[in-house]
C-alpha cells in the first residue's frame, strides 16, 4: 500500500487521484471516477468531492491501494 502525504486537513477525492498519479490533470477526475471502480474505506466512491483524511484507505482499480497520511 502506497502512503500519500497531505499537509492539510483533508483533500478532495479529485486532488488526490491527481498527487497519486492516477490522474495527470484535475480536468480527468469527473470522467474517472465515474468510468474506474474506486473505493474508500471500502465503500464504493463516485463522488471527485469526498473529503479524505488521514488514516483512509483508497482503493483505485488498475493503479492499487493508497493509503493518506499527514505529513
């Protein structure tokens, strides 16, 4: 499981696929969250707005199991 760092309180689902390389703009993230399987927590997700923190668990089908920690 990969650890992404965020120095603030949360991060978006959206801003997130782009700092765990899964996305290379912002602009993809409406398109690929609706077209790849992720979940959070292990619940499915949709949603490019959900507020992540540290401590959850993001699984992205085809790029694997993130997991978001504070730096």
């Amino acid at each position: 499981m990969k650890q992404i760092p965020i120095n603030t309180a949360y991060i978006t689902l959206g801003q997130f696929l782009k700092l765990s390389d899964c996305i290379s703009t912002g602009g993809q993230a409406k398109f690929f969250v609706v077209d790849t399987k992720i979940e959070v927590n292990g619940q499915a997700e949709n949603r490019r707005g959900r507020k992540l923190v540290p401590q959850d668990v993001v699984t992205v089908e085809g790029f694997g199991q993130f997991e978001v920690v504070s730096s």
